[in-house]
C-alpha cells in the first residue's frame, strides 16, 4: 500500500460500522454523505484485533437480524453494505489497497481493546496522510468529561449523577443524510449466512422472535410504545417483573440501532411534562449506563478483574453442579429459577431480577462473579461490556460503587415484594403455576397435601432449594469478614 495518498473529490470514503447500526443520528454517516464522495459502508466483525472479546451467542443471533435491517437501510440510501471478518486495520488496509479510498470515518467505542484498535488505525492512516475521522454516538458524553474535585474519576454513582446533571447538555441528534453516492469499483463481501451467527442444532434462540425485533426499525417503536403508555408507571413499576413497566431499549442501545442522544431528546417533549417521576429515573437509568463506561475507560479489566482487590482473597466455592443448577434455573428458588429462564428462553432478563439471581449466585452459592458475568455476556442479547461488568461487581460488593457485601437478597422476601401475585414465576417455572400464592415463593414450606394438589413433586418436578438461605447467608458474612479488614471499600 503506498504511503501517501492525496485526498481527491472522486476518491470514496470508507465507512465503518460496528455497535452503531443505523442511519438516523449516525454522525458519521451523515459526515460521508455530506463530503460528495462515493461512499463505501463497511461493517467488520471483529474478533482477530488483540484482547477482542468475542460477543457471545445471544448477541450475534440479534447482530444477524441487526445487520439485514441494516442493510435494507443503505440500500434505501444508495449503498451497499459489505460484511468483512478479521482483526480491523487489516481489513482497512484492504479496502483503501482495493478502492484507492482516501478518508476512513467511524463512530466511537470505548470498550478497551476497540479504544486501542481504533486509536491505533486513526494513527496509522494520520501516518500515511490520510483522512481518519471519529465521532460521538454512543455516549451521551465521554467517559473522560468529568473528574471528581481533585482530578480523577467518579467511583461513585450518585456525586458522578449530580456532575452529569450540572454538565453541558448532550447535543440534538442528526437527521439520515438523503442518500449516499454509491461506490461503483468492484468490491467483495462475506454472506452474512457464512458467518453462521444464528444457532442451529439445536436452535435455542427459537423463542427470541416473539420478544425482540432486531434493526433501527424496532428501536423506535419500542422508544414510541414506551413513551406512550409504560413511562407513566415506570417510577412506581419498574421493579416488578410481571409489569411490563420498563423500556426494553437496552439490545437496541447495545447494537446502536438507538442512540442515547435520540432517547434524550424523546424524554423532553411537552406530553411528558406530566410524568416527572417516570421520566427523571429513567433518565438516571440512562445515566447509569454513562456510569458504567465511566468506570470502564477508566478501569480497563472491569470485567476481569477485582475493582477492590481484598476480594481477590475472597473463598469463592464455584461447585460446578451450583454453577449449573443456577444458568439452568434449578434452584429450587423460584424467583431465581424463573428469572435465569426468563433469560434462557427470550435473550432478556428484567433488571431487578438481574440483581436478585446475581446476588443469589454471588452470596448464597459463593461462586465467583466472573462466572456469571461471563454466563450473561453469552445469553444475554443487551449484554455490554461496561454495564455488565460494572452491575455484576457492584451485586458483588467488589466494586467502586459497592453496595456493603453484607446486604443479601432474600430470594423469598424480593418473590413476595416484587411478584406478591406470582405472575412472573408462573411464567417462567410452570411446574409451580398450581400452589397457592402463600407459599409460590417458598414451596418447600407447603404441606403435602397442597404440593399434591398443585402437582408439586419436590426433588422430581421441581428441585429441593439448593441451599438454605440462612446457612449460606451466614456463610457468606463470614467469608465477607476474612477479607473485611483492609478493603478501602468499606
């Protein structure tokens, strides 16, 4: 490849795409379209470019679905998508060889490795006298914008909220450019069936379809249904499984079919003014997610490593038969079993019952975070890298914003306060729907009779609690005690 190029009106202008699959409040997009160059959009799966992290089986049955939608997009627009594999700067250096492309543009990451991949290729082309060109769209603002009164980063939530309240405002989104000019040189693409991202023999993803529909299309009217009728309860509601009360924007955020900017911008029309409560926690839920990247960029191996490291002496048990009775939802505590198939079957699992199997497999079974983490980076379709990690070592008490290690969740307590109707565990763990309210949550404690009345056959149908809660409860603060002394956490 020759190591200067100059820049020509004629010569197109690589695109790239990644977690920013869409056309609306795609700066850089509308940033090629706007140079009057052919316009070549490219998107890389990426999984060869050093410390990468695979995404996990859940998210690439959805960055399937994303990408034809994606593709359906700029074929409206006058583009073609071509699909590459293989570590990003050398399939950069591909492209501008094959085309004689003088300007490359992307959107921000602020995972770790896509930090350095793309920091790396902006130096490179830079070196080679090339256009390289990054922009905002992921975060509302960048992790780096706010530092704690003596210069370093925010560890804790609530002091980093108020600073992103006092903070500038985030921008208005884009609008789609009219159309791209289309490059004409001849181009190879992979076939996205090649990939083989959707799950076969068996295909476990079967049920996703019924829940998620994939593509920018689908990011707006889950934002519309949302903003229509669920964020008038969202403050009183958003913490009961069985209500639909939530958002369930996350996926799309996660593949950038929706930017937080475009959500932002949703949350200030007039109709909304009434629904105060609803619209300012979901704004701080927004506002967790910028903590999160915060955290991140700022803490490279989140998702690895102890953020207080006096856990990394912690006694983790990780039983494996533990480990698996938990990812398959045999506890034998129902809100946990019916939250991990919940996850299972649809890809998704609802935030509070995220926090209540995370805490259950942290502190009841004592099995490493790590294991779950990585559980959930593999079957969740939202699963991010920042939000993640940051969520599963906060459960943990391992993190910089650490709830105490010594605030358990009861299983049965969280069952009857969250789901007191048990809708939401009849959902999901059928073989309970016939036991009376009283004891859904605690079938252990039902007599026989009435667990042979509801078809209740503990330690057949249904299994035995794998632990009891008092015994680990109490297992768990001695092990937290070991490590107590020294952690600056606490």
């Amino acid at each position: 490849m020759a190591e200067q190029q100059s820049l020509t009106s004629d010569a197109p202008v690589v695109l790239l795409f990644r977690h920013d699959l869409r056309v609306n409040d795609n700066r850089a997009l509308y940033a090629a379209a706007q140079t009057g160059k052919p316009v070549i959009p490219v998107f890389i799966l990426d999984e060869h470019s050093d410390d990468v992290r695979p995404v996990g089986g859940a998210r690439r049955w959805w960055l399937h679905h994303s990408l034809t939608a994606l593709e359906t997009s700029l074929k409206a627009l006058g583009a073609t998508l071509l699909l590459k594999r293989g570590a990003t700067q050398n399939i950069v250096d591909r492209l501008l060889d094959e085309t004689a492309a003088d300007m490359v543009l992307w959107n921000r990451r602020y995972d770790p490795p896509g930090v350095d991949t793309d920091r790396n290729l902006k130096s490179e082309l830079g070196r080679r006298g090339l256009t390289a060109e990054s922009f905002d769209g992921h975060l509302l603002h960048e992790p780096y914008l706010f530092k704690t009164g003596t210069g370093g980063f925010y560890r804790v939530y609530s002091p980093f909220w108020r600073a992103f309240s006092a903070g500038p405002d985030p921008r208005d989104p884009v609008s789609a450019p009219d159309g791209l000019k289309p490059y004409d040189g001849p181009t190879t693409s992979d076939r996205l069936k090649d990939w083989q991202l959707l799950p076969e023999n068996p295909d476990w993803a079967k049920g996703f379809a019924a829940d998620w529909t994939p593509g920018e299309r689908g990011a707006q009217d889950k934002l519309a249904a949302f903003l229509d009728d669920a964020i008038g309860y969202y403050g009183n509601d958003r913490d009961k499984p069985a209500v639909e009360a939530t958002s369930r924007l996350s996926p799309h955020l996660a593949h950038g079919e929706i930017t937080p900017f475009q959500i932002w911008h949703a949350l200030k029309a007039p109709d909304l003014a009434a629904e105060g409560q609803g619209t300012d926690k979901f704004r701080k839920e927004i506002g967790w997610r910028e903590f999160s990247y915060h955290l991140l960029f700022n803490n490279p191996h989140l998702a690895t490593r102890n953020y207080n490291a006096s856990f990394d002496e912690f006694p983790w048990q990780n039983k494996a038969d533990d480990l698996q009775a938990w990812q398959r939802g045999l506890t034998g505590y129902p809100i946990v079993d019916a939250g991990m198939r919940q996850l299972w079957q649809t890809g998704w699992m609802h935030n509070r019952v995220r926090m209540i199997t995370a805490s259950f497999l942290i502190k009841h079974l004592r099995i490493d975070w790590r294991k779950g983490e990585a559980w959930f980076w593999d079957t969740l379709v939202d699963a991010d890298p920042a939000s993640n990690a940051t969520s599963w070592q906060w459960v943990a008490g391992s993190g910089a914003d650490a709830a105490p290690y010594f605030r358990i969740f009861n299983p049965m307590l969280q069952g009857d306060k969250f789901d007191p109707m048990g809708h939401y565990v009849r959902a999901f763990v059928p073989e309970l729907k016939n036991l009376p309210d009283k004891f859904l949550h605690v079938p252990w404690l039902a007599p026989e009779n009435i667990l042979m009345e509801a078809g209740v056959v503990l330690g057949g149908n249904y299994p035995h609690p794998l632990v009891d809660h008092q015994a680990a409860r109490q297992q768990a603060l001695i092990a937290y005690a070991r490590i107590r002394k020294g952690s600056e956490a606490f």
